[in-house]
C-alpha cells in the first residue's frame, strides 16, 4: 500500500502507563493492522507517564481495530475531535503564540514578518489561545 494513498482517519491521543511505556507497541498498529501514523507529538519518559499525538492513515476499520488493540492493552485513547482555527482579521502578528507551539504549527514568514499558521501541524494543544493577546487563536468543535 502506498503511503500516498492512505486516508486520514484522524488524530488521538494516546496515554501510556508507566509500565508501557518501553514497549514497542505503536509499531504492532502497522505490522498487524497495517495502520500507518504520523507522530505530532511525542512525550515518552522511561519509568513515569508516556504521552503520543498521532494522525493515524489508513484504512477506517484497520484503525478501529487497532485503536482497540491499543485499549485492550491498557492504553487510555482520546480522539481529537476539534481543530485550532485563526481569525485573521484578529491577528496583529506580534508572534505571541510561536513561542508556546511546539508542533510548529505556527511561524514566522521572512521578510514579511507575519506570522503563518499550518492547521495540518498543529496538534490541538490549546497553549496557543491562551499565549493569543487579541484572541485570534480559537478553537474550533
């Protein structure tokens, strides 16, 4: 199957429990489901609490199948179901929220100076509406 062709069945969160989290288990969801990902954003600490964004490709019921593996191993699964939007007439440009997002969703353009936004990157992490100081930054459901 190639990777061009996949759909996107959508972005979740995943939750590992300390005692998972030096388990190779996101590798199983391609090599028994043939479920593909995309890490966003990853938060994996040996011996404590693991956290993954990822945008999962492939086929629909292949992802739920493996998402359900996921749960049956214990893994707490959340789905993203909103989307971080910009109100362009809001925005002044004053770079606020790129110093909060880590995804890189949000940058600054040369030599314009304006700040460019990539809802395709931005893995719903909310620190950019609170960083926005006019606001611009909303949160879409």
């Amino acid at each position: 199957m190639a990777v061009n062709t996949l759909e996107s069945q959508g972005k979740v969160v995943i939750h590992f429990p300390k005692e998972k989290v030096d388990k190779p288990i996101i590798c199983y969801l391609t090599s028994k489901y043939g479920v593909m990902f995309n890490i966003l954003k990853a938060t994996i600490t040996p011996e404590q609490e693991g956290l993954m964004v990822l945008e999962l490709l492939g086929d629909a019921e292949a992802c739920r199948q493996g998402l359900e593996y996921l749960r049956d191993l214990g893994l707490r699964i959340q789905s993203i179901t909103q989307d971080i939007t910009r109100i362009e007439q809001r925005c002044t440009h004053c770079g606020a929220c790129i110093a909060v997002c880590q995804a890189g969703a949000l940058s600054i353009e040369r030599p314009s100076m304006e700040v460019s936004f990539s809802p395709a990157r931005c893995v719903v992490c909310e620190q950019c509406l609170t960083a926005c100081p006019t606001r611009a930054m909303v949160l879409q459901y």
